[in-house]
C-alpha cells in the first residue's frame, strides 16, 4: 500500500470521523470510492491494483479511491454511513448482509446498470438470492458453496473406499462412525467429522446443508420456520452424531478447521477457500487434490436425491446514494469480467474470482479440479437461505436450541419454543 502509485486508502477511522463530522460526501464526478477489505490482504491486493489500473485507464480522469474497512466493521460502517448519506460508491459485502442493507433502502438496482449478457452469466439461483423486490441489489464477487471436505487417509484407514465419497446423509453417518474409531493422533481422539456446534449463529448457518439434506427446508413460502420435521431430523442427526463422541462438543470454525488440519477429522464443511487452509493450517504437510491428502465432493443428497447447499460469497454493490452509478458499476464490471483480473485474483487467492460462468469455465479457473466442483454446486446453493435483515437473529435462535437438542432435549419440543421467540422478536 504505502507510497503505491495505484492505490489510495482511506482508514475506516477517518472515513467514520467524516461521518461524524457531517463532511463527507458521495464521490464527486470525478471520484469512485469503494469500501472493502479485499485491498488489506496480501493473497488479493495484486488483483486489486491491476484493477484499479485498468479502471483508471478506462475511465480517464476519475480516480478511484479504495477504503480500507476491516470484515468485522464492514456492515456496520455500510449501515452507518448510508444513514448518514455518504457511503462508498461501491461496497463489498457478504450475502447474508444484503437484507439488511436493502432494508434501508441502501441499495442500487443493478438490472439497467450491467448489460443482460452480463447478468445472465451468474447462475440464476445467485441472482434470486441477491435480489430485493424484485431487482438485483448485488452481485458475487468471489462465490462460496459451501461442500464436503474429507480426509483421504483417514477414509483409507476406516476401511472406507477416498475414491468413493458418501452420497447420501445416511452413508456420510456411517462413515463418521466408522473414522471416529480409529486410534488418537497429534494429540487427541479422531472424530469423523468437525461440526460447528458453538452458540453461534454461524454455527446454525453451517446446520442448514443438513436440513436440506432431510428434504426440508428453513423457511415456508419465503417466512422463516424453523418449527418443522427436516430441522428437527436434522438436529437429532447432529446430536446423535456429538453425542456419540464423533464431532467436538461446542466447536466453532477456528477449532474445527484446526481438527481437520491436524488429521483428527474425517470430514468438514467448507468453501473454496477450504484448499487455502488445509495447506496453511497444516504447514504445507497435506496436499488437496482428487489423489492427495484431501479433497472434495458435494454434498449428499436428500431422500429424494436433491442437493442442495449454501454458500457464503463476497458480494459487490453500488450504493443507491451514489451520484455516478454508471462509474460505479464499472468497477464491479471490470473485477467480475476482466479476464485478467479474474486471472490474477485465482492465482493469488484461490478464490473463485468471479460469478460468471464464462469466466469460471474457461481458463486457468476452468482448467482447475478443485475450482471446478464449486463451480458445479452454484446452481444449487443458496446464498441467503432466509432472506431476512434479521438473518443472525433468527441463526442465534437455532444455534441455542442445537445445543439444547444436544444437551438432550427434544427436538420438536425445542423448536416450538425457537419458532415462537424467532416470531416475537420478527415482529419488534
């Protein structure tokens, strides 16, 4: 960053400060700001330049102003300085933020701003989750489904065939009970699996796979419900599961991720990313390929052979405030569909760099296993499973009930209760 001749930065302290002070406002004519973190990570800085280059070179005479906004004030900034009307131009945000933010009326509609090629390149199930009312309010930057991580060596050692991973809920059960029976290692037991089971809403999030995989579903004609038969098989298939000593009692994701790192996991739930952290997490001892260490497949099927999943992307967004919302959604154009830049993205993160299926299939993303499995689960992963701006309400809920089903509660009895406070609180 310092003294870079492409990138200008803006700390989230002084972009608050201006807030504050009432003397900030939208970009003029010939400025963009975008507010993220991408820019603060040494794995996505690189992309992050060449595209404000190519911008910069394309829109001569604007001059785009990356600020800086750490991932965990990332919402509240957005939510704050809309308020107060003066947002970035441009805001990277997760899925499961868009409710809230749309909710506020923060949003810019994005169906005359991108061209209908353009749009019709993301899966339809990406633009379904990332509308509101009816017009698409963001785009995925970097897709995450979230799928089935397993460890090859472990699968091997249980008697179970790496080749053939499980399909179905009731095999992925039998092989979690299979892998959990072999002898301790680096330092502890061996689980067949690493659920995310801490009073967390994130660890419930990560618990919808499963209810999906019971042929249900967390919400009836678009209104949460969690009061229902596929959430509670899927919370007495996570009890059963951690009561019988085959998944960590109260993990959330830094633990679990440190389990299966540390080859004391069967299998795990995670996104694109996961490739980058076995590596990482396990000093570069395991290796992640269809014939390594680790590797990957979907997830297993409901009864009526359905998958489905989540995922949890990092979307882009023009504020409805901005004043050059056509300059705006240049920068989104220009990381989404620059070869180029998707290129370098994949090359320096790991992450999928793009929610185009022209740019996910073809090239070095194209060329890529790995990628390529998360690239076939987009048409069925659902990025916000509730579209509701009171998503972490509703998540926090139904973690505490899993711990109370875990605890060894009854199930239906449990939801009742879920389902009655998640009503109360929906209606304040």
């Amino acid at each position: 960053m310092g003294g870079n001749m492409f990138l200008k930065n803006i700390t989230s302290k002084a972009l608050v400060s201006a807030i504050v002070l009432g003397q900030a406002g939208i970009a003029c004519a010939d400025s963009i700001k975008v507010s993220g973190w991408h820019q603060l990570f040494d794995f996505s800085k690189p992309a992050i330049l060449m595209a404000e280059k190519k911008y910069e070179e394309k829109n001569a005479g604007t001059d785009l102003i990356m600020v800086d906004t750490a991932f965990g004030q990332a919402l509240q900034q957005a939510t704050v300085s809309t308020i107060a009307g003066n947002p970035s131009d441009v805001i990277q945000l997760v899925a499961g933020w868009v409710p809230a933010m749309a909710e506020i009326g923060g949003l810019q509609p994005l169906d005359n701003l991108l061209t209908q090629d353009e749009i019709n390149s993301i899966p339809k199930t990406s633009r379904d989750a990332l509308s509101w009312e009816g017009n698409l309010v963001a785009v995925p930057w970097n897709p995450g489904p979230i799928l089935m991580h397993y460890n090859r060596n472990l699968m091997k050692e249980a008697g179970l065939d790496p080749d053939n991973p499980p399909k179905t809920w009731p095999e992925l059960k039998e092989a979690v009970m299979a892998i959990c029976k072999l002898p301790e290692r680096n330092g502890g037991s061996v689980y067949g699996v690493a659920l995310r089971t801490s009073q967390n809403p994130n660890s419930a999030q990560w618990s919808i796979p499963i209810v999906y995989g019971h042929g249900g579903d967390v919400q009836v004609d678009n209104v949460p419900g969690v009061n229902n038969k596929s959430v509670s098989s899927a919370l007495d298939w996570i009890a059963d599961v951690v009561n019988s000593n085959c998944s960590p009692v109260g993990f959330g994701f830094a633990e679990t991720r440190t389990l299966f790192a540390q080859e004391r996991a069967g299998f795990i739930f995670e996104g694109p990313w996961g490739r980058g952290l076995v590596k990482n997490m396990s000093d570069g001892k395991l290796t992640v390929e269809p014939d390594g260490d680790v590797w990957v497949s979907q997830m297993p099927a409901a009864p009526d052979g359905n998958v489905r999943t989540i995922g949890n992307p990092i979307v882009a967004t023009v504020s409805s405030k901005t004043k050059n919302p056509e300059l705006a959604v240049d920068f989104i154009r220009t990381v989404l569909f620059d070869k180029d830049i998707t290129d370098e993205f994949f090359t320096s993160s790991g992450l999928l760099p793009s929610s185009s299926m022209d740019i996910l299939g073809s090239g070095i993303v194209g060329a890529d296993a790995y990628a390529q499995l998360f690239v076939d689960a987009l048409p069925f992963t659902y990025d916000t499973p509730i579209k509701s701006s009171k998503f972490n309400m509703i998540m926090g809920e139904l973690a505490i009930g899993m711990q109370e089903v875990i605890s060894g509660a009854n199930a239906d009895e449990v939801l009742v209760e879920v389902q009655a406070k998640i009503e109360s609180k929906l209606k304040r």
